[in-house]
C-alpha cells in the first residue's frame, strides 16, 4: 500500500448502495462527513469478552472506497448522501479523506493521540482534542474514526466490552460487531487472492447513523 498522499479517485456507486441518494447542497459537507448472505447452519451465540485485538505488527494500513450515508440533520431531517474516501493509517495516526463522486477534496481529517484536525477546503484547519468532539463541534454527529481503526481490520476495539459474532459458514471470520453504541456487519470478504473486509455496514440508533462502506482492495 503505498505511503504518499492520499489519491483522489472517481467512483460510481454500485447499485448495493443505492437508492439513489440525494443531497441538499447545503448539507453536503455535513453529509459526507457523517462517512449478509444467507447461512447454512445456525449462527454461533454472540460472544462478550473485554476487547482484546488480534492486531499484527503491521501498523500502516491504507483502503480506498466508497461510502453512502443516511443520517438526521440537526433539525431531525433525514439526510443521505454517498462519495469516495481515502484512509491511511501509520503507527497512531489516522488520515482520512473525503470526497465528492467527481473526485473533488471536500474535508481531510486527522485523528492522532494529541489532537484531531479537520481541514475544509479555503479555510483554516479546526483542532480538537478527539477526532470525535471536533466533529461534534463543526457538524453536529461524530464519525467513529477511532473505532473504525480496529472494525476496518476486521477486529474490536481494544478499549471497551464488545459482543462478537462469527460467520456460521467460516467461523474464523467476524459477521458481527456490538460495540460504543454501534452494530457493524460484514457482508462481504475479498475474493482470493484478495484478503480482508469488502463490505461493511455500520448503523448507531442514538443520534440515528447509517454508513455503508465498500472497500476496494
């Protein structure tokens, strides 16, 4: 995976992603910010242990892919919107970029130990503490980049309790994910040769968020 700056790529979203979202322009930044097969047998009980990751010693992780999101605005509006997004990953440090389905940059977030920042296109970065309170702060709604670090892999956060559920047709994979208030699915792996997470869905209930992300490896 390469280590220069983010790529900005242009994307079309399948149709597993859509109904046609539409976007208020108003909305759009706010929006794209907010960024299972049938089995033969019956699925395992979830799981409850303090999270412990099956992290390797690889620390540097980059995934390029598409996203749609549906979401309630601040007046309680349901909002949907879709794009692209670029994520790299070195030791502690999260990048991610977003874009619009022309490719255009439309927010770059960094999330690091010290402090988070959130650069807009034309205007001065915001800083925070978390990645989380900064989002907070400027949209309304907090993306979970400090989960999705470890969810991406796929593993739990090691911070916190977590309910696991494996897949009933390959148990050494994950189907499901109960953690912080937020429920991920794997709906798809790579196809070999590929290895890791195709298509992941993540849905919070309290504010409501949806996201569906599609990895291309």
């Amino acid at each position: 995976m390469a280590d220069s700056r983010l790529s900005i790529r242009t994307a079309v979203l399948r149709p597993v992603l859509r109904p046609a979202l539409r976007l208020a322009p108003g909305a759009a930044l706010a929006a794209l910010l907010a960024l299972a097969g049938c089995a033969t047998q019956a699925p395992h009980e979830p799981s409850t242990a303090r999270a412990t990751t099956s992290l390797t010693t690889q620390t540097n992780r980059a995934y390029h892919g598409r996203f749609a999101v549906q979401y309630n605005d601040q007046n309680g509006q349901q909002r949907n919107a879709y794009g692209n997004f670029d994520w790299r990953q070195t030791d502690s440090t999260v990048t991610l970029q977003l874009l619009n389905p022309l490719g255009s940059t439309l927010a770059i977030v960094t999330s690091a130990p010290s402090q988070a920042t959130l650069e807009l296109p034309n205007k001065p970065p915001l800083t925070a503490d978390n990645v989380g309170t900064l989002m907070q702060q400027a949209l309304g709604f907090a993306l979970p980049v400090e989960g999705l670090r470890y969810w991406l892999q796929p593993s739990v956060a090691p911070s916190s309790r977590a309910h696991t559920s494996a897949d009933p047709q390959n148990p050494q994979r994950l189907s499901q994910i109960e953690q912080d208030g937020w429920t991920i699915d794997y709906i798809a792996y790579a196809d070999a040769p590929a290895t890791g997470v195709k298509r992941v869905n993540l849905t919070r209930e309290d504010p409501p968020l949806q996201i569906k992300l599609v990895l291309d490896q």
